[in-house]
C-alpha cells in the first residue's frame, strides 16, 4: 500500500479562545527535512560508530556481575525458566512446500508459524545464557545458528514477490532484504557478538558459517548499488515508503554495529541508513497521524524510535535525535487513537480491541519529552483492577528492543510503584484518569483528514484522505462511534492477513470495501481504491462543546456514480445533557441509475420500525441500536427505508473482536431519488 508524501501541513489554530476553525491549509513545518543525515553529518558524530559499538552498552558474556545488575533476580529467574523449555526443542524444518502454500491457498502461517518458533527459540537460548552464565544453553544455540546458517532463504513466502521468478519458494540467488531477513539477521548478529567465543568450543565453523549467511541476507545486499533497486523500501528511488523502512534499518544496523569489522561498509552503511529513515520521517505527514492505523505504531514511529534509541546507544550518546517535535507528533497521535475501553480507532489495517505496548510508550513519550504519551504508556500498563502492572520485558522477540526495554525496567517500575501507591491513597480510577488529563478533547490532524473528538459518553473518530493510504481500506468519510467505552458504530478492522490481503485482490476482501464501513453507496457504486480517490474541502471546527467536520466525498466515487456533488458533515455535541450526533449529506447527482444507501456496522443488535423494544414498538423514522448495556436511539429522514443484513464472521482475527456476527444497517432511498437531496441521521444516546 502507498502514502503519499508530506504536503499539506497544520493551519491556523488560534489558541486560548473557545472557537477553533481547522482546515487542511498549509504551514510550513517546524522540523526540518534531512534532519538524520544533518546531525550524522556533525564533528564527532560519524566517527563514534566503530565494529562492535552497539554490543558494549551492554555487559559482554563474561561480565556476570554487570548481567546480575542488568537483570536483577527476578528478571533473570524468569528468562532462565524460559530458555529451559527450549533445552529440547526441535527446530522446526519449513519444506518447499510451505513456501509454496502461500500461492496455493493465500495462507501465510503455514510457513510464517514455524519461522517464527524457531526465532522466538534462538532468542529465549540466548538471554537464558546471558542470565545464567554456566553454558548449560551454549550448545542449543550453536545448533539454532547452525540451523540459521544453512537456511535457503530467511525472507518470508509472502514477501518474495520481488524476485524475478515470480514464486513464492527462495531462489538462493536473488536476496531482497525483508522484515523477516532483518528480524534473522539481527537474532544472528547478537548470538555471535555475544557468545561467538563460546560456540567456537564446540566447532569454529557454526560461527564461520552464521557469519557467511549474515553477509549473504543482509550485508551484502544492504550495500550493493546494484542491488538496491530490489530493497525499495529505503526509498532511495522515490519509491513511498511505511513502516518497512525503520524496522529493516534497525534490524540491518545491527548486523553493521555488532559483528562487521570493516570500517568502510560500516561508515557507508549508516550513511544509507540515515538516508533511508530521513526519507520516511519526510514522507510521513507533519501532524504525526499513522495512516497505517494505530496497530502499526510498533513497527512504524515505534520501530523508528527504538532505531533512534540504538544509534543514541551504539554512538556513545553522541547521535542525539530526540528533540524533533514531528516524531514526538507520531508518538502522540497513538495516545489521541485510544476510543477507552482497550479499543482503538482502527481506520486501515488495525484491529480494534488493542492494548498497545506500554513499556514502549512510556520510554518515547520520556525520551521525546511528551509527559501525554509517557502517561499513555503508564495507562496501557492498567491491570482494570485497582492497579498497574510491571511488564517483563519480553524477551523471546526481537533482541535490540528487548535489551532496550531490559536496560529502561528499573526506571519504569519506580513509575508503576508511585502509580500503585498513588491508588492507595487516591484511588484507581482518580489516579487513570489522571493519566489521560493531558489528552485534549478534539484532535484533529489536517494533513492526514483524521479527526477524534470525546464527549461525556462518546469517543468519535471520523476521517477523509485518499483511497491509496498505506493499509488502505475504501473508507473515505467513515467514522467510528464508541459509547461509554465501548464501540457501537463500528469499523470491522483488519482481518487475517493471506495473499489477496496485499495483491491485485485486496478489495476482494468485505473489510475493505467502503460498503462495510459506514459510508455512504451512491447511486448503486461503492468508492474505488488509488490516490485519485480523495476527499476534498475538509474542515474542522469546534466552538464550546459541540464539533463539526465537513467533507466532500464525492471524488471517492468513480464517474459511473454519476455525482456531481456529495458533501457529509458531522455535528457532535457533547454537553452535559446528553451526547447526540447529526450526520448530514447533502447531495447533488447528474443522473439517477439506483438507490442511495446509508450504511452503518454495527455488532449490536438492531431494532428497525415495527421491531419490539423495551416493551414498545420501534416508529417509523427511528431504529435502535443496543450492544450490551449501551443503547443508540438513531432518527433518520423519512426519504430512507430501513433493512438489516447479518454477516457470519469467519474469520478468526475479526471474530475475536466483535464475536460470531456483525450487522449491516442499510437505509435505502427510493430507486427513483430526486438528483438532489438531503439524507439525516440523528443518533442520541440513551
């Protein structure tokens, strides 16, 4: 999926009055662009990388006391006890045919399950080894390396579309740097800088041939001008980038910072390095939103940050990036997505019940000085209880970050004990929602077309952009309706990830389609996916406790739909009487070929006029819409007839989240609709 690059930036916001008019004009942005690459270009800067700088912010093997220190007891009882349970372990052989599988059929887990076993092994092998310190681990790992070395291929089957051969099964010739090479070669790395000596009593040639294949997946192709055409996301030929390019950086680094020796490919390394992740800060839009959706901050502004965090390390403490108010932007708009509840607002590939790492949060919102986000990360880390729980750093994944988070656990902790005392004295529920008091109410990011508004009862979520976003699903003016923390007009989110998810096919999938997010059908056609797909005229404005946020959608729709004109304006009103939203689309068509239709999901029950509810039947004009205890009153124009559709959810990923079912409110216009009009839905709770 594309994004496009930075353009539009924030406007006018006048600040301290009570009436704030947003629109998607321009400013010029406070961060300037190139911003890695000027500060690598400093004196001393560059000249702090040397072989092996990453590995000594850490104790080496043999320092048992600095391990000891780093870890505390019961860190280490724990990592301990989990790389016991791999002293067995069999390593998992992945055949062609589960390579193949995923041309076959689309399924991914077939070869991506056992590939990621055999890394979450290798990983819990070496921190058992660290912790410990006897050796009693030190042949597993030589074995997990040995494995690794004479792996075909470490890329993953749905990634090798690059190659030439077109299939889905490692040529051995053709080495394209993906997410999974990366996440390998940085498992790799860390194994021979740390234990190489080790592994070497048991046969020199384990490390030989681990060092061969490193060179192979990652460092070679990492340097090859004629090879980086391949590994697009760099960005170096103008390609649009996502959250691929700081994950690979971080992970390619470090195979550069751990284990290479020469100082050449190291210094020409880091310089493509900050080059590349340049290029995605740059792409990334100046109001900091994730268009990827908030179940990506992990790996996209995350990822960035815990690259940001390496560099800081491996240099010394002389490649400071941390005060750049865009990134502390893309941290933040992760704290805006939060609807309450443990749900998010999940516009594209996001799943809606999410608790997003804490330990992660609170470290970026300390480093990049945002107090909103390190209280978001505290918040994330709720047990919905009466407390907060310390997080073990998970250390069966990636290492780099695990040894990050290691590293910051003590810090954290003394955060969570004052939080814990906190509720003795002030109580759980006063000590979050101080945590959340520096979230303003509205939240509206220009660029990107986002918006998120709390009232009393609600967290809304409404968006515009375009229909080429990364992760795209075609659901330009969709909103998201959440009632007393829980979500009740719906967005159904991402589903299982298989082969259509990212081909020609993607729109195959009903997720995806602007007909199951809650947008409107015009005249009988659904929006159509690519960047000429876009909203326009896009404005926000709040006065007192009432939002409006207007778009015109009609460029979402391809020319069969005949519209001339489409503009969808949402009024919320938040006051201390009641929470009640007007939905108001205002139409204008050249010719009349079907019905309108209003859609809005739902996982709710839906009672339509005629339907008993609550001991009385529904009038005409109104449908309810009940989930749980919440209850939505929604009024709409006479000119529209009500039906219900019930979709069977087969899919695990999204049945997790909204159970067996979902339902597709349908609110019809007469087939024979005047070309102009007026459409009004008026939700209330109740």
């Amino acid at each position: 999926m594309s994004k496009i690059k930075t353009g539009l930036i924030y406007l006018l916001c006048l600040l301290g009055l009570q009436f704030c008019v947003f629109s998607s004009a321009a400013q010029e942005s406070d961060t300037p662009r190139n911003f890695m690459e000027t500060l690598y270009s400093q004196p001393g800067v560059a000249e702090s990388f040397t072989p092996g700088c990453l590995g000594r912010a850490y104790p080496s093997y043999i320092d048992r006391e600095g391990w000891a220190d780093l870890l505390g007891e019961d860190l280490t009882r724990q990592i301990i006890e989990t790389g016991e349970r791999y002293l067995d372990y069999e390593w998992k052989y992945i055949p062609a045919s589960a390579y193949l599988e995923f041309n076959k059929s689309g399924n991914r887990t077939v070869m991506e399950g056992p590939h990621g076993q055999n890394r979450a092994a290798l990983a819990a092998l070496l921190f058992a080894e660290l912790a410990e310190g006897k050796g009693r681990f030190v042949p597993k790992i030589g074995d997990g390396l040995y494995y690794f070395a004479f792996m075909p291929a470490w890329i993953i089957a749905a990634h090798i579309w690059r190659q030439p051969t077109g299939s889905s099964l490692p040529s051995g010739d053709y080495h394209f740097i993906d997410l999974f090479d990366g996440e390998v070669g940085g498992l790799v790395s860390w194994c021979l800088y740390f234990m190489e000596d080790e592994v070497d009593k048991l046969d020199p040639f384990i490390c030989r041939a681990a060092r061969r294949a490193l060179d192979k997946n990652i460092i070679e192709p990492y340097l090859d001008f004629n090879k980086e055409v391949p590994q697009w996301w760099m960005g170096f030929h103008d390609e649009i980038v996502c959250n691929w390019t700081p994950w690979c950086n971080f992970n390619c680094m470090q195979a550069f910072l751990l284990v290479e020796k020469d100082q050449a490919k190291i210094d020409e390394a880091l310089s493509r390095c900050v080059r590349s992740n340049d290029i995605f800060i740059d792409q990334f839009r100046d109001d900091g939103a994730c268009d990827e959706g908030p179940s990506y901050f992990n790996q996209a502004a995350g990822m960035l940050y815990s690259w940001m965090q390496e560099m800081y390390e491996a240099s010394g403490g002389k490649f400071d990036c941390f005060n750049n108010p865009k990134i502390r932007r893309m941290g933040e708009y992760e704290s805006r997505a939060d609807m309450k509840g443990g749900y998010m607002a999940n516009f594209a590939d996001a799943a809606a019940r999410l608790r997003p790492s804490g330990s992660l949060l609170w470290s970026y919102g300390k480093s990049l000085g945002s107090k909103e986000l390190e209280d978001f990360g505290l918040y994330c880390l709720r047990n919905d209880k009466d407390g907060f729980n310390k997080p073990a750093p998970g250390v069966t994944g990636n290492v780099g970050r695990a040894l990050q988070r290691i590293k910051e656990a003590d810090e954290l902790y003394k955060d969570v004990d004052a939080l814990n005392a906190r509720c003795q004295t002030e109580g759980y529920e006063k000590v979050l929602a101080s945590l959340r008091k520096d979230v303003p109410a509205n939240s509206w990011f220009p660029q990107t077309q986002v918006l998120f508004v709390t009232t009393p009862d609600w967290n809304f979520a409404a968006k515009g952009g375009h229909n080429n976003e990364n992760h795209n699903h075609n659901d330009i003016g969709s909103f998201i309706l959440s009632s007393r923390e829980h979500p009740a007009l719906i967005d159904v989110g991402q589903t299982t990830y298989v082969r259509q998810t990212f081909s020609a096919e993607r729109y195959t999938i009903f997720a995806m389609q602007s007909g199951w997010h809650n947008t409107p059908v015009i005249n009988g056609v659904e929006q159509m996916d690519g960047e000429q797909y876009a909203a326009s005229n896009t404005s926000f404005k709040s006065k007192g406790s009432t939002s409006t946020f207007s778009l015109n959608i009609e460029g979402a729709y391809p020319a069969k739909a005949a519209c001339d004109s489409w503009k969808r304006t949402f009024i919320v009103n938040g006051s201390s009487k009641g929470s009640v939203m007007t939905i108001t689309d205002t139409y204008s068509l050249s010719s009349r070929n079907a019905p309108d239709e209003e859609h809005l999901i739902t996982a709710g029950l839906v009672f339509v006029p005629g339907d008993s509810f609550e001991g009385r039947t529904v009038s005409p004009g109104t449908l309810f819409v009940k989930d749980g205890e919440n209850v939505l009153e929604i009024a709409y124009s006479r000119n529209l007839t009500p039906s219900v559709e019930v979709r069977d959810l087969d899919d695990r990923r999204i049945a997790m989240v909204w159970g067996p079912q979902i339902r597709r409110i349908i609110l019809k216009s007469a087939p024979n609709a005047p070309l102009k009009g007026t459409y009004k839905l008026t939700v209330t709770q109740k």
